[in-house]
C-alpha cells in the first residue's frame, strides 16, 4: 500500500528524534543537613584567579582559605593560613604560614603553594582576569606585559625561603597590601592544578571546609563539609547544594514551595511580598557596593573647569531618598559619601562626607547649573545597560528629579544600552558623551579599593578619565603611612576632593539581600553580599 | 520517495550556509563580548588581547565565519566562555527542550485535536460556543502570566507539585511546562480543525460515506479527521520549530536548563559559538520538521504523491 510506505518513512524520522529523548533521568540523594541554595551559572570557569563575580565567589569561599579572611560581621582581615606578615618599610614583606593547613587530596599548603598560584594567576599566557591584582608584585611586567610575550615564568618580587615562608616585594610602598590579601585571587593552589588543568577544573581542589561532591556545568554543584578541615571555621552544616536559576523569580517560588533553603537575591518584584512571606526569615544589609553616575571627563563639554558646577548641581537635583524607597523599597540607602557603609567607620566610612553637594535642593541645583554655564548643549542624556538590576527604572526616576528640578522640560533623557557586554565597550574605549551608570562592587573592604581605582590618574577602572594631582598625592601618602587611621584620614582628605570635583555622583549603596527557609538558622551574609555557608545550621 | 528525501535534504545546504552566516553576522553586531568579562572592572588590556586571539575575534568577519565553519564540519562547535565546549552544552540542552517539546506537542494534539472535532461536529452547539469562548481566552492569556499563576497555584498553593523542574527534568516534572507551552499553539489547533471539520463534513464523498452506511466511528476517523488533519499537521510541524527555539519565557519560569535558557545566556554574555551553534541546530530543526510535514501530507491524503 502506497501510504503505508509513506507512513514508514515519517516514522523513522519520528523515532530518530525520540531516541535523543532517551538519554538523562536519574534520582537525587537527599542527605540530611544539607543546604539547598539558589545559583547562578558563574561566567568564568571555577578557578581563584579568573573568578570575579559572586556566584562563582560563593564556591571560592567554601573551597578555600588564603593568607587572610574577612571577618563577614566587622570586614576586618584576620590571619588564616598565615601566621603572620611582617613589614619594616611597607615595601618588603616576610609571610610565615601556619602548620596542619593542607589541601582535601592530602597535599600539605607550603609557601610555594601560595608562590606557584600568584606567579601563575599573573601570567599572562594563563589569560586571568584577575591577574592585575598581582601588579604591584616586582617583576609583574616581565610575567604580564602590555603586549608581546612574557619575558619570564615567575615574578622577581617572590621567593619561597622554606616550606612555611616566603618573602614578596612590592613595586612601590604599599601599607595595606596585607590587607587585600582576603581576595580569593591570592588563594593557594594544589600541584594537582598545575598537573592536570581540565580535571581539576571539572572538579576543584582547595583548602577550605567544603570539597566539591560533583559539579554539573551550568546547573547544579554538590559541596560537602571535608571532615579533616582544620581549619577555625569548620563547616556547621553537612553541605550546600547549589542549584543553578535563570530567574530569580523562580529561586523565590522555590523557596516558598519548600525547594529551596536559601535564596541570596530577593527579586525586585517580590520585595512588596517579603515581610508577609518569610517574615524576620529575610536579610537585608549593606554590602560592599555603590552606584554612581559618572562623568567623561575626558569630553571638554564636561570636564572644562567651572563645569564641576554644572555636575554638583546635577547631583543635587536627584532625589535620592525617594526613589530608594519607591523603586527598591529600601535595599539602597541614599548614598553621602564614595564607600560603603560596609566599611564601618573604622575602615574609612564617613557618613555625610560628601556634604551639601549631595543633598536633595532643587532650588540650588538649578542656581548652581545656571552660575556653570548651564548644561551643554542644554541636555543631559543618561547612559546605562539595561538588562539587568532595574537600571532603566531608576535612571527613569533620575531624569525626571532632574527636569523637575529645572524645570525647563525634558533636558534629561535615558539612553538605554540593551547588553552589558556592549555597555562595557563604550565605556572603557571612552566613547561616553553624557553622565552614565558605574557600580564598583570592592574587592576588599579597604577605602584604597574605593578610590584609587576609581579616580586616581591611570587607575585601573577610572572610565571618566578623572585626573587631579592633589588627589593622586593624598593617595600616594596614605599608601606609605604604617598607621591605619592616618592612612584612613588621608583617604578621606583625597574623598574631599570628589566633593569639590564632583567628577562622579554617589547615588546609593547597594544592600545584599537573602531570604532563607524554616529549615536553616543562622544564615547571615558577609559584606560582598555572599551567604557565610559554613555557619549555617540545618535543623 | 527516498530520492525525493534524498534531494530535499541535499536542498538543505545552502539554506544552513546562509542561515548560520546571517545569525554569525548579527552576533558579531552585538559588538566585542571581552570587556563584559570583566564585570564592573576594566578589562585588563594585555589579557583582553590574549582572550580576542584565543577567541578569533581579533580577525575580520569573513575570517572568523570561515574559521568557525572549519571547526563545524569538524565537529566542533566551539567554547563557551566557561570553558564548556558547545556541543556539551547541547547534549544537555538539547534532550531536555526536546522532552518539553514532545509533551507539548502530545498535549496539543489530544486536547486540541479533540476539542477541534467536537466543535466542527455540532456547530452553532453549546460545546461549539464554550469551546470557542476558552480558546479566545487562552489566546489572549501571555505566557508568562498563565506560567507565573499556574505554577503559583498548583506549586505553591495547593502543593500538589514541585514548582520548578529539577536538573534531569523527568517527564512527570515537565507535564505542568508542557500545558503552560502548549496552551497558545492548543487554542489554534482547535481553530484550525474545527474550520477543517466543519468544512469538510459538507463534503460530497462524506455523504457517500455515509451513504454506503458506513458506522459513523469509521467515517469520523478514516474519512472525515484524515482529510481534516492537513492545515493542523502543517501548523504543528512549524510549531515544533518555535517550541524548540522560543520555550525561553517557559524555560525560564520553571528553571528548565533547555535550548531558551542557553541562547539566552549566549545573547546577554554576546556568546557567539553558543549562539550560532545553537541555532544553527534549531535551524536543522525547522528544515527536518518540515521535510516530516510533507512527508506526513502523502501519508494522510494518497492524492499527493514524491518522485
């Protein structure tokens, strides 16, 4: 029958895409005292020196335990696998390392563990993102320079003395450099990853209270407490489950359903519900983030002198206070000075610093723009990614502060970008021709990761090209006092200076924000917002 | 008949040539995805370079398609920026959004098919009316919204299942995405086979049928639905396409890691192999689907005959 030869033929093809069905399946073991918590898909493979962002931050710091750790309540660096690190002259520093810290294979963490990760995180042929933060390590250029190939395998500025001491060298003097040493950049490394790159990648290897149980690429990893860590912090819980969500939405769904136990951004949208939801179950406190609205500097429209009146007025014309509580219901608070309360005050923050300037009064921005030569142009346009973080929602609010407040109709206009990707291309070839959105998420909780970066004269994420000389010298001092308060005090005389320049508009701190289930206790997040996972308790 | 196959999918090459180059054209216009790499800092200049070497992204377009077309015919579709090989993440992908699909598509067919004959049989009916009335609902219902409250209520609510899909995304866990994915392509389907069979049932060699006192089962079924199911086979045909590529908003509320999530991600991070790997097989897709829906032509009506 001729149809029935037909039919034969659609029925293969039909079988052909069923068979591809067949694959996948299997259960899930649910151990007892295990954590459930949401994830994102990190960007960069899972490796100390090319993690930059939280999600993959969250493994590091169940994975590892570097030379120093930040306390998650006050910020401040207390030793972990150092024993001490000792300085005469801020320049050149001795490390001794504590005895009993090993890896979860068995390899003892000695001097050259630190050594061999640092010379390999700042080469240039490993392409790392984070190799930078070796640079003021001597040698950094002969191992990563700016173009062309390395010219050594190690940096001069690291010698392993013994299995428990090395000594590094910084270019320039650098008092707090001890200080940063809580980045996960600086975490050691086991042989195993220098041996054998991709295994240890699909299944990495640390130091810390947790070893990796399986990790499936882009949707879920299995961390369990290692029973051997020695470590102060051992793990209170059995284990973290991460699971991959695209949506927040949907972790928070989750969470409610009794899926999830912890989810560590609350979505926008359910902030309304939160209260009513989980109740005293929700945490929302300041991290280590500010947003700011910057200018280009580098375009004479905005950065002649006598401008910096045009850009203060321009700040105080936003109405901070109302749209941290319209638009993010208080998971911003108005910003007042170029930190982060994160910081406390013992670490540089200082409410108010910024003064008058970042004050809510219309009637004085429009006078201050006025006596500046008014906007150029007559417009001002916002610049920014839109796709995430209700970005076209607050610059929206931020338009409309400023053309009330000028009340000359809409001179502010939003230009929203569609990918941060592109975002990031205009920003840093220097193509800005208006104010745009910067979020500085610190590395460290020290004000020198605030500033110098920011605004001091070739910094490294100085994307409006700010140069001040005054500035660039505060900093320079305050890098070389031995003193931390008079180092602190310098910075803040360097922060006076943004207030007078204005070459960037503090608009709010970012808080972190986390909900958690009837199941765990003693959640809390640490100041770059990342749930503390080994103090959680699963009842 | 096999040649007929033979020379449709021979046809397919130049339409995957073209297709990839447009969709590798249109990524390379979303602009440099390094800087993106480096969050809120700026991109170090020197690993910047390195990573646009690495990446061929430091060539021409031409250079890069071709060199990207080299490595396709090699099996190789490139690295995500994780440092996961394409082709894995579309054999995890891929499975998944084709279960989703396959539960969609059956749902479809059964609820819309039925619905569609009992409407087309007793027009101008109550059932005739109700069933028009739901459909018109359903159409005007958005994804998400249907999504977001069936998965609220039967999730949440009722705690009847589990809200989201767990990372092997079993059959019985993608019964509750495959309604919310189904339901817009169900409410056409019923449209269409109610105008089918109601058109149809007029038909002259119907009432021969009927006629020749054929039971009224068999005339249903054999003469009536299979002359019907033509306009309905060529709409779920093109829907297995569109299921397959644009389950993104469904995907995305149940945490479905499926073909939608992928592009997604790929478009925001200006993934380039993700993106044109993975829709160069949805391209694949569409050609197939089509080829099964002339195929399936001949198979319902002997009329239509390849050489």
């Amino acid at each position: 029958m001729r149809g029935a030869t037909h039919a034969k033929w659609a029925v293969c093809a039909v079988s052909v895409a069923l068979a591809a069905t067949a694959c996948g399946g299997g259960g899930s073991d649910d151990g007892a005292g295990i954590v459930r918590s949401s994830w994102g898909d990190p960007q960069n493979p899972i490796e100390p020196a090319n993690t930059n962002e939280v999600q993959g931050g969250k493994v590091l710091d169940m994975l590892f335990r570097g030379l120093k750790r930040y306390d998650p309540k006050t910020g401040e660096a207390q030793d972990m696998v150092a024993e001490k690190i000792a300085t005469t002259d801020q320049q050149n520093f001795t490390v001794t390392l504590k005895d009993g810290w090993t890896f979860s294979n068995g390899e003892k963490v000695t001097a050259k563990s630190f050594v061999d990760a640092w010379n390999y995180g700042a080469h240039i042929d490993s392409k790392q993102n984070n190799s930078p933060f070796f640079a003021n390590i001597e040698g950094y250029e002969d191992v990563h320079p700016e173009s062309g190939n390395a010219k050594a395998k190690t940096m001069s500025g690291l010698v392993v003395k013994d299995a428990k001491t090395f000594t590094v060298k910084l270019n320039e003097k650098f008092s707090s450099w001890p200080e940063t040493l809580g980045y996960q950049a600086f975490s050691p490394l086991p042989e195993s990853f220098f041996k054998d790159h991709e295994a240890w990648l699909e299944k990495p290897v640390g130091n810390g209270p947790y070893t990796v149980d399986s990790y499936t690429k882009g949707a879920s990893m299995k961390l369990r407490a290692w029973d051997a860590y020695k470590g102060p912090d051992k793990a209170k819980n059995g284990g973290v489950d991460l699971v991959v969500y695209t949506d927040n939405n949907t972790a928070y769904t989750d969470l409610l359903a009794g899926n999830l136990d912890l989810v560590d951004d609350v979505p926008a949208k359910q902030l309304k519900n939160v209260k009513a939801d989980l109740a005293d179950r929700y945490i929302n406190q300041p991290a280590l983030i500010i947003q700011t609205v910057v200018f280009p500097m580098y375009d004479p429209r905005w950065g002649k002198p006598g401008m910096e009146k045009v850009r203060t007025g321009l700040s105080k014309a936003i109405n901070r206070d109302e749209i941290t509580k319209q638009i993010f219901e208080e998971t911003r608070t108005p910003a007042t000075d170029w930190t982060s309360p994160a910081l406390h005050e013992k670490g540089g923050y200082k409410a108010g610093l910024c003064g008058d300037a970042c004050e809510y009064d219309p009637e004085q921005a429009k006078k201050l723009i006025e006596e500046g030569g008014g906007l150029p142009g007559g417009k001002v346009q916002l610049t920014s990614n839109v796709d995430t973080g209700s970005h076209r929602e607050w610059m929206d609010a931020v338009c409309n502060s400023i053309n009330n407040a000028l009340g000359k109709g809409s001179v502010c206009t939003v230009n929203p970008v569609g990918t941060f990707a592109d975002f990031k291309n205009q920003q840093s070839n220097f193509k800005m021709t208006g104010p745009f959105r910067s979020g500085w998420q610190a590395d460290y909780p020290l004000i020198q990761n605030f500033l110098q970066p920011l605004y001091a004269t070739g910094g490294s994420s100085n994307y409006g090209k700010f140069e001040n000389k005054d500035f660039d010298r505060l900093v320079r001092e305050a890098n070389q006092e031995s003193d931390q308060a008079a180092a602190v005090a310098k910075f803040q005389d360097a922060e006076k200076i943004l207030a007078d320049q204005m070459p960037a508009i503090p608009l709010w701190y970012q808080n972190g924000s986390a909900g958690y289930s009837e199941l765990v206790s003693g959640v809390q997040l640490n100041q770059f917002s990342v749930p503390v996972y080994d103090q959680i308790k699963v009842d | 008949m096999g040649r007929y196959v033979i020379r449709r999918l021979i046809q397919m090459a130049p339409v995957f040539i073209g297709s990839t180059f447009l969709i590798f054209m249109m990524v390379f216009a979303l602009g440099d995805p390094v800087a993106a790499l480096f969050g809120d800092k700026a991109p170090d200049p020197a690993t910047a370079a390195r990573i646009r070497e690495e990446l061929y992204l430091d060539q021409p377009l031409w250079k890069q398609y071709l060199h990207y077309m080299g490595q396709i015919f090699q099996g190789d579709f490139g690295t995500a920026f994780n440092g996961q090989p394409v082709t894995e993440l579309m054999a995890a992908a891929y499975p998944v959004t084709l279960r989703l699909t396959m539960v969609a598509i059956f749902i479809e067919l059964v609820v819309g098919i039925t619905l569609g004959v009992l409407s087309g049989l007793k027009r101008g009916h109550f059932i005739d009316s109700s069933v028009l009335v739901l459909t018109l609902v359903v159409i005007s219902i958005p994804t998400f919204v249907s999504g977001y409250v069936l998965q609220y209520l039967f999730g949440v609510k009722w705690d009847v299942i589990r809200p989201t899909v767990s990372v092997d995304a079993p059959l019985n866990e993608l019964i509750l995405p495959g309604i919310v994915l189904a339901l817009v392509s169900l409410a056409y389907v019923t449209r269409l086979t109610r105008t089918s069979i109601a058109e149809n049932v007029r038909a002259d060699y119907l009432r021969t049928a009927v006629a020749k006192g054929l039971p009224r089962r068999r005339i249903i079924t054999r003469h009536l639905l299979r002359n019907s199911l033509i306009p309905v086979v060529t709409f779920i045909g093109t829907d297995i396409g569109s299921l397959m590529g644009g389950a993104i908003v469904t995907e995305t509320i149940f945490n479905i890691h499926g073909v939608g999530y992928q592009i997604y991600q790929g478009i925001l991070r200006n993934n380039a192999p993700t993106v044109v790997g993975f829709v160069t097989i949805l391209v694949i897709v569409f050609l197939i689907a089509n080829l099964l829906v002339d195929l399936l032509y001949a198979v319902l009506d002997p009329r239509i005959r390849y050489a």
